[in-house]
C-alpha cells in the first residue's frame, strides 16, 4: 500500500436533466480525520453517504466537502387558490343578486386578486429527482478518488524524500561509529594524559580512586548503546516506509526517538567531530519530522 499525504484537492462536476452539480474536497493536515460539509439546501440527506464514502478511503486529515447544485433551466406554474377562488365566487353571488346587469367577471379581474393565483418553481418529479442524486453521489466517488489519488502522488514524493533523509541519518551515525575519538586507544590515551595531569597537580589525591571515577566517566561518554539503537530506528523506519498506508502516527514516534539519541550523543560527545555529526543529524531529524507530518 503506498503512502498517502494529508494535504489534496479534488473537483468534479457534470450536468443531470436540468441541473448542474460540482463537488470540491479539500485536505490538509489533522490529527484524526475530520469532515466537514457545505451541502446546498433541500440536499441535507447527502450527509450520511459523504461521511461514508471518505471515511472509507481516508484515515487522516480535516477533509472540508462542499457541494453547488445549480438549475440552468427554470419552470414556472400557476397555482390556484381554490379557497380564495371559492370566496371570490361566493361574494359575487351574493352582491350580484342586488345588481342589475353585473359586469362580467373576467379573466383580468380574478388575476388582479391578490392571492388567488401563485406562480412558483416547477418540482420534477420524484423519478427526475432520483436520477439527479444518484449522479451527484456518483460524482462524490470521483472526486473522493481523485483525492486519494493526488495525496498518493504526494505521498510518493514525500516517500522518497523520507528515505533520502532516513540514508542521511544512517550515514551520519556510521560516521559517529567510526570516529578516532571513539577508539579504545584514543579513549586509553585521553584518560591516562587527564589523569597524569591531575595527579601531577595534586599530589594529595588517592590514584586507586582517580582511576575508578575515571572509569566510570568512560563507560557514561560511551556512544555504543546510542549508536545501536540509532541504527535499528532507521531499520524501522524504512521497514514503515516500504509497508506504505497510514503509518504517519509511527514515523512520527520513531523521529521522537531519532531526537533523543542525537541529544544523547551532542551531551556526550568528546570530540568536535562527533558534536558537529550530532548537530547535523538533529537539523536532519528536524526536517525528518517535519514532514512526517504531512503523512497520513
């Protein structure tokens, strides 16, 4: 399964009968994954099946869904208030009874009667309407595809970047591994000189006990157990790298790790090569993480 950015946009649109619909998905970073929705009025019952269908291809991201329907033909019908009609007719019969010769009531004259006739939109019926949503939802699946489709093509990018930055960390401890400072007999030699120093300085100190504190300040500036576990971090993270899916929540855990061992190694450096290997590898962890973020 390949990666997956968090970040994508999507569109797409297509005309039913008389309507025109167009859905757009946009997707950035999140936590969890968060969908929102602007859905046109009249339409609310779309809901349902928009949650459905991104939640089953997204895991991550707040994922914003917004939908325009619009007519491009409008039809108009009178209606007729058969009460007001009623009254209408009634009130002429009964004034008409006292009148000689009434005018005739025309057409123009009911018209003129607020109320009585009411020109509104034209409903299709329900079968029109039942072919008009099922395009839309189809349309929702489209775009809800493409999406995943763009945040797999960022997430490929992103993939080869990580892996890049992932050799770097690798190399960088090789480097820490192999420094001089770090060989026995450079650490003999560092040891014996400090000593002898301090010793000539003060003839007063007990050498039995010089030489376990200096022992024991060996074995804490070790670099071994850092430098073993910096190496199954990268083994791990390019075992998640080649898993794919939405392993964005792990690789973040392993840059935590990545960051506690270099600090380890700056604090207990004894060589400018190594500390300056050290800051590299933080500023490289620093971007490592940074766009593990932008991964499902």
């Amino acid at each position: 399964m390949a990666l997956q950015s968090m970040t994508g946009f999507a569109r797409s649109e297509g005309t039913v009968g008389r309507y025109r619909w167009a859905w757009e998905l946009r997707s950035v970073n999140g936590k969890g994954l968060d969908i929102r929705m602007r859905l046109p009025q009249g339409m609310e019952n779309f809901e349902g099946e928009v949650r459905r269908l991104v939640s089953q291809y997204v895991t991550r991201g707040n994922v914003q869904v917004g939908l325009t329907v619009q007519v491009s033909e409008n039809r108009v019908e009178a209606v007729l208030n058969r009460e007001t009609l009623d009254a209408v007719l009634k009130l002429r019969q009964d004034l008409g009874a006292g009148l000689v010769d009434p005018a005739p009531l025309t057409l123009d004259a009911l018209l003129s009667i607020r109320g009585l006739v009411e020109f509104k939109e034209a409903a299709d019926d329900v079968d029109a309407l039942a072919r008009r949503d099922a395009d839309v939802l189809n349309g929702l699946e489209q775009a809800v595809h493409a999406l995943c489709e763009m945040r797999r093509i960022e997430g490929d990018a992103l993939c080869r970047l990580l892996t890049d930055q992932v050799q770097r960390i690798e190399e960088l401890a090789h480097m820490v591994e192999a420094d001089p400072s770090r060989q026995p007999d450079e650490i003999t030699r560092k040891l014996e000189s400090q000593i002898a120093a301090l010793i000539g300085a003060a003839a007063t100190l007990d050498r039995d006990r010089l030489y376990a504190e200096a022992a024991l300040l060996a074995t804490r500036a070790d670099l071994r157990e850092e430098i073993d576990r910096l190496k199954a971090h990268v083994a791990a993270a390019r075992d998640l790298l080649a898993m794919g899916g939405p392993v964005g929540r792990k690789l973040d855990f392993i840059a935590q790790e990545f960051n506690r061992e270099s600090n380890t190694i700056c604090s207990k450096s004894n060589s400018v090569a190594v500390t300056s290997a050290g800051i590299e590898l933080k500023v490289v962890i620093d971007q490592f993480r940074e766009q593990v973020q932008n991964l499902e």
